[in-house]
C-alpha cells in the first residue's frame, strides 16, 4: 500500500483500553472487534447470537479475540452484569434491529431493542461507580434518522429528526433519548451519536440488504432483484466508517469541545443509484447477467439518502479512503476470496493491518 495520507486511530490511545462493544456478532461488528484488538484494546463485546449460515463472527473467529457474550439488548439485567463486570473506559454502541424491511413486519421488536435496549444500556452506565471511569460513549445511529421529504436534500448534523419506517423512526429517537441522557445524567462523560451511512464491504451476509443479495445471488446463479434501482445512497466501505467511529470516540475522550453529533459518510459527489451500484458489483464477480429490475411502487423507503460530512472532516481530520468504485471492488475480492476457500480471518485483518499501516504478525 502506498503511504498513508489520511487519518486512522492512534494504537497509543487505544492500547490497554477497557473498551464495551455491542453488536460484535454483526457485519460492522465484527469487523470492529477485529480493529479494536489489532489497536491493542481490552474488548468485552454483547449482542445476540449470529444469524443465518454465514456470518464474519464465526469467520473470522471473534470469539478468541474478545470477552464475548450472548446477550440481548432488552434484558436489563444481563446488559447491568456486563457493564459492571467490565466497567469500561469507552463505550461503543452498535448493537440494533438494523433492517427497514424487518423493522416494517416488526415494528414492536424494532421499537423494543433500539430504543429500550439503548435505554437499558445507558442506564447502566449512568451507575456513578461506573461512570466514574467512563471517558466517552458514541451510539451509532443511521442516515436514515433526517426528516426526508424525498426532495434529495443532503442532510447536515443540525436538520430536524424524523423516520417514515419504523426503523428509521427508531433511530431519530435514539437520537433524542441519548441528547437528553447526556444533558441529565452525564454531565462530566462525553457522549454522541454518529449518523453512518450505507456501509458495505466483506462479511455482510445480512437478509434485505443489496451486496449481500448479489453475494448470494452470484452464489446460486440466481437473479438479483432490484426493488428500488432509482433509489440513491451513500455507500461506504465499512473501513472508512469504522475509521471515522474510531477517531470521534477519540476526540470525545481527549476534547470537551467536540459536536455531539456528527455524520460519518462519505461525500454525496460518490452517492450511486441502485442499479449502478449493483451493476458495478455483479461485474466485478463477473455476473451481471443476473440483474434483475421489479420495482415496488409506493415503498416507505426514501428515495435519495446523502450526507454531508463536512463537520466530521473538519472536526476529526477524517475522510473517506475508498471511495467510489474503490469500494465496491474491495467487497467484490472479499467475497470472491470467501467463496474460494480463503482464510477469511486472516484476510480481513490483513485488510486492517494495511489500512491501518500496522505489520501482521
């Protein structure tokens, strides 16, 4: 790799850090775990088993690297024990029912483990023996947290909250909930919310989500339906995100100063439609013959999603690093060397160690 001329998290700060991280058995998750332990950190991590057949959890062998629980969100008591057998220095929150078109068949559960079990969650870091030697928490959040009026508005930090899908919705009032936890009851703790976009990369094996579904599909020799392919988002390689996450909960932790919210995506001059997105994918796994367009008419998801994260830039040094095609052809290797066999553990955190500018042992 070529020198480095972007910003990644500091190993120093990092290193010996007793850090919580929930959500460790999804696709940010994991890839998070994995970045955490080559900085050094000390990772005691929650979340609900891994879903389906494949996940990176197992992959890549998550569970050797961290102190790793099976807990879900909504048991108070459960996410009480962990916090105050770990008690952490810094706190990660991305644990989440994280799926629109689940969280439309389940709103109830949706509502449940995103607001509640945040809830659960800050409540039991609000313990004064526990808060004590807190030095940051950042809860992510999504895009989808901005009133959008479908008229293709890049949102900044400071646009009003809103959610047409129970999803969406749920976030916005993370959003509120953690804002009003902050000003109530952790005055002397830095605490935030970062507004991600759409993160894509090796390891997603996620239902209802379009890099996964091409996976699959290439995998089957399947079509590859498109049920929105005007729909415009900002895709983000999960690398240049998890950076972004990893450098705000630095500045929180060392800077009283830094803005309690902030978008984490990339430039909205890299926003893809759907169906080009897809088509750039499936072309370089050398499929897109099986590209499929059925639209569904009147769906609840918003039609353009973009951020500007120009705040972010300015205020943590970072940016995107794999931008554009660069992305799509990152996850298009990842999953072509998994389905190949590849030692996908080792690979991924080659992928780290590289982006990071650290040797692999």
């Amino acid at each position: 790799m070529t020198a480095k001329v972007y910003k990644v998290p500091d190993p120093h700060f990092w290193r010996g850090k007793r850090v919580l991280l929930t959500g460790h058995t999804g696709f940010k998750g994991a890839w998070c775990a994995l970045w955490l332990h080559a900085l050094g950190a000390k990772v005691t991590a929650f979340a609900l088993p891994p879903e389906g057949a494949h996940s990176l959890y197992q992959i890549a062998g998550i569970e050797t690297i961290c102190d790793s629980h099976f807990i879900d969100l909504r048991d108070t008591e459960a996410v009480k024990a962990v916090v105050s057998d770990t008690k952490p220095q810094i706190v990660l929150h991305m644990a989440a029912q994280a799926l629109v078109r689940r969280s439309i068949k389940d709103p109830v559960t949706t509502w449940q483990t995103n607001v509640d079990g945040t809830l659960n969650l800050l409540q039991a870091l609000k313990k004064p023996d526990i808060q004590e030697g807190l030095d940051a928490i950042l809860a992510i959040t999504t895009d989808k947290v901005y009133a959008n009026d479908g008229q293709g508005q890049v949102f900044v930090e400071g646009d009003a909250l809103g959610g047409k899908d129970p999803y969406s919705a749920s976030k916005a009032a993370c959003e509120i909930l953690v804002a009003s936890h902050a000003k109530s009851y952790f005055a002397t703790t830095p605490m935030a919310t970062a507004r991600g976009g759409n993160v894509i990369g090796g390891g997603d094996f996620s239902q209802d989500r379009l890099a996964p579904d091409c996976v699959r599909a290439v995998c089957a020799t399947e079509p590859v339906v498109l049920r929105q392919p005007n729909a415009t988002r900002p895709w983000q390689h999960v690398l240049d995100c998890l950076c972004g996450y990893l450098l705000y909960l630095e500045n929180l932790a060392q800077d009283e100063q830094v803005p309690r919210a902030l978008n984490i995506g990339p430039d909205s001059a890299h926003d893809l439609p759907v169906v080009d997105f897809a088509k750039q994918l499936l072309s370089e796994m050398g499929r897109p013959d099986l590209l499929q367009i059925n639209e569904e008419k009147n769906s609840i998801e918003a039609a353009k999603l973009a951020l500007n994260p120009a705040r972010a830039q300015r205020v943590l040094g970072w940016r995107d690093h794999l931008v554009g095609k660069e992305a799509i052809v990152a996850s298009a290797k990842w999953y072509q060397s998994w389905a190949q066999g590849a030692d996908m553990g080792l690979l991924t955190r080659k992928e780290i160690y590289a982006y990071q500018g650290l040797e692999l042992n």
